[in-house]
C-alpha cells in the first residue's frame, strides 16, 4: 500500500491489488471414509466438479462454494446416523506450474448411532405433558422411526414437518417442533424427544397482494382458499398459491407471512411477476389445393386485467372462410358458475357443392368440487346450408351441380337447424392452464339434439376428450 499525505494532518491509504489468474481446483482427495464411499461424497460436492469448458480441471475454486460442501458431508453423513462426524479444514497445495490447487479433505466419521428412545409429545405454556392433536397415538404413528432404527437426520425432519403442517391446518401457526438429542458414545445409541408447544390459534389479519400492475385483485383473491379473518392453514395457503399459478397469467408466485398487530394474528403476502396474456398471430400460405391461405388469430387471456378471456380467429383460402368469437368468464357476476359464449360463421366449398355453418354456443359451468372438478351445461344453435349454387370466398368459388344431387348431399351433411344441450364432466389438474408442465384434463359429454329442442336435425351424441 501507499500513503499519501494530505492537508490537516490527514492521509489517503491507497492500496494496490495485482490479480493473476483464477485458480482452479485440480484434484480432491478424500480420506478418512469408511462408510460412505468417495463417489456419493463426490455426489453432493460442488468443488471439483469441472463443468462443460473446465477442460478437465475441477472447475474455480469458490470459498462459499467450498462451505456449502461441507454441510452437505455433514447432512450426508447425518442422515446415515454418523452424527459426531467431523470435516476438518481442507489442506491446500499449490501446483508446481502455480495455476491450480489441490484439496485434501480429512474425515473422522465417529460411530453409527441407533435410536435408544424416541418421543413425541405435547406439552402446554407451564411445561406439563397435555393430550395432543389427533391423539397420542396417531401422533406417534405419523413418525415412522423406531427404537433399534439407525438415526436419518432427513426422514425424521420430514416427519416432523408433516406434525406442524397437521397443527398449523388446524389453526396454530407457531407451533414449535423440534427435536433433541443426546448422544450415549460407549453405546453408540442417541436418545430423541421431539416437546410440542402449540402455542396460541392464529387468524389471518390481513392478505396483501403485491407487483400487479394489470390484474385485479379480485382476480387472485378469488382463487384462494382462506379469506381474511379465517384460522390460519398451511395446506390452504399452499393450494391458493397453486391455484393462482395455474390462471397462467404470471412467471412468479411467492406467498410469505409475517406477524400481525397480536401473537394471535398474521399477515398474508402475496408477491407475483405478471407474464404477457396476449397473442396476435398472422400467418399466409399457398396450396395447390386451396390456393392462397390466410389466418388471424388475436387473443387475450386475461382481458384488462379481469381474468376473462376473448378470442378472435379468421381463416380464410380459395376453399374456406371461418370466422369465430369465443368470449370466457370464469366466475359469472362474480358466483361460483362460469359463463362462455362462441359465435361463428363458416363456409367450406367443396368440388361439386358448398357448405355454410351459421350459430353459436352458451355454456354454463360449475365448480362441483374447486379446484379440479366441474359440470357444464351447453346450448348450441346452428343452422347448416348445403347448396350446390355456385358460392364464392374472397379467394375462390364453386362449381354449379345438378338440382338432383341436392337431396343426398344435404342428408349427408345435416342441412336445416339443429338445436342441442350438452351435459359434459370436466376435471382438469393442470399446474398451468396457459403452459401447463403437469397434470391432466379429461373431460366426458353427452349432446343430444331432438325436435322437442327446435332441431330439424335429430342424434346423440357421446365424446371423450384428454
């Protein structure tokens, strides 16, 4: 370094950094391993591990990299009942070309510890064993370790997990479950209690929802399961944070809590990153069938930030014309039923006729069970012309035919006005419904036109879709 005076007795320390190349890790030596082979230690480390353009070193080494290898030898070993293991500082060796390093990590692993005792009780604010939720019995039995079983430091916190989810459904946000240990050496054998404190039934105070700048409110709140004012729930919150990523209308979801005004109330936060919901899509092309193909679609999936959705698709060719409407509302005047209407106007010419599809369709759903299952309710109004008048597209037109033909051609493609209901079965598990990754959606129906309907037309009709 170099000092620098200055006026009025100060001075400027000016220190001078020369930095060489990166040095990577060349070798990790393990020893010390009886029990555990070097493969799945190597498994869980990030030293040493060379990605795509390491060029056979081990990569750079990085300090915290290095500190997060430890606690997984540590977790590792922990979970095979090696609790008194020990990672020593790593001994460090310099190459001879001075570019790389060398690690020696030194293991003592310590006995393998079986559990002597394990319990799991409740007690109350004065210390005093009380009668836990479900019962003592169902309590122990959502442990899965035994006395004789070797230690595993994972199983036992995932059980452990699943006993605060049970108390914090039921209310108690701040239960406390954690377990202690004591270790008997000469044994090789570790006592585990697992004291249980409630604590006081926590109501959800307040949920806010933060980083949407489009959508409404109203549009998440609905999706959740637990309202303002309601008993805490873990499992609920969990589901409401699902149910809001399937909508499809945001990269990020992140639920955090914090405490209320009182021990006995919480705060709900919601923090999302909205995603672009619409689409506008052109396209052209030319077939040697159809001639010149044009196609429009525009859509948006969450229209002004309402969740309701409109769709606007055109087709047009030498041998078709197809224009349709699709509008969705998810939640109708804001109740638990779902409205979508479609409209549309369809010509298709073929060689020796023409065929014009003119109607629309109203659907009213049902959540019978939220958020999978759901009943529908479909009137479709459709009016078919069969007509071997020559009928023309913007790109194209049909041939005259023999008056003769008409009455085959017409029963062979419904002509007249055909009126019908379809019931129809939905469930739909979807993690995303816009870019779904999992899940699945089945749906059943029955559509049945009859003249009791207004229908010139008469069928019934079954269909499956997945």
């Amino acid at each position: 370094h170099e000092v620098i005076p200055q006026r009025d007795n100060e001075v400027v320390i000016a220190f001078k950094i020369k930095e060489h190349d990166q040095v990577s890790v060349r070798r990790v030596t393990i020893i010390g391993n009886e029990n555990v082979t070097e493969a799945e230690l190597r498994e869980v480390m990030y030293t040493g591990q060379g990605g795509f353009l390491a060029f056979g070193s081990g990569g750079p080494f990085r300090q915290d990299a290095f500190e997060r290898d430890v606690l997984m030898l540590n977790a590792l070993y922990y979970d095979r009942g090696y609790l008194s293991v020990q990672v020593a500082a790593p001994r460090v060796d310099l190459t001879p070309d001075r570019t790389g390093i060398e690690l020696t990590l030194s293991l003592v692993e310590g006995p393998q510890y079986k559990i002597r005792r394990l319990r799991v009780y409740e007690v109350d604010a004065e210390g005093r064993e009380v009668e836990p939720l479900g019962g003592r019995r169902a309590l122990r039995e959502m442990v899965r370790a035994k006395p004789g079983d070797v230690f595993k430091r994972a199983e036992l916190s995932l059980d452990l997990q699943r006993v605060r989810t049970l108390y914090r459904d039921a209310g108690y946000a701040n239960v406390e479950a954690d377990p202690e240990t004591n270790l008997d050496p000469e044994r090789e054998l570790v006592d585990v209690v697992v004291p249980i404190r409630r604590g006081p039934l926590v109501h959800i105070e307040r949920i806010t929802v933060r980083g949407n700048t489009k959508t409404r409110d109203k549009v998440m709140r609905r999706e959740m399961e637990v309202e303002e004012g309601d008993l805490f729930s873990e499992t609920k919150l969990e589901e409401s944070r699902s149910r809001i990523i399937a909508l499809g209308y945001f990269e990020r979801v992140d639920f955090s809590t914090e405490q209320g005004s009182e021990d006995d109330k919480i705060r709900v936060n919601i923090e999302v990153v909205e995603r672009p919901t619409g689409t506008f899509q052109v396209g052209a092309g030319f077939s040697s069938i159809e001639n010149f193909i044009a196609t429009a679609q525009v859509q948006q999936a969450n229209l002004f930030g309402t969740g309701q959705s409109l769709a606007l698709q055109a087709q047009v060719s030498g041998l078709r014309q197809l224009i349709n409407i699709r509008f969705y509302e998810p939640y109708f005047f804001d109740s638990d039923f779902s409205l979508s209407v479609d409209l549309y106007d369809q010509l298709r010419i073929y060689n020796d006729f023409s065929q014009t599809s003119l109607g629309g369709a109203a659907t009213f759903g049902y959540a019978l069970v939220r958020p999978h299952t759901f009943a529908s309710l479909t009137y479709t109004g459709e009016y078919d012309e069969v007509s071997t008048v020559a009928r023309s597209t913007f790109l194209g037109t049909s041939s005259a035919v023999s008056v003769f033909r008409r009455l085959p051609l017409a029963n062979l493609f419904r002509d007249g006005f055909t009126s019908s209901l379809r019931p129809a079965i939905t469930y739909d598990s979807r993690d995303n419904r816009l870019f779904p990754s999992s899940g699945m959606f089945l749906r059943g129906s029955v559509e049945w036109a009859a003249p009791q309907l207004g229908s010139d037309n008469e069928f019934l009709r079954y269909k499956g879709l997945s």
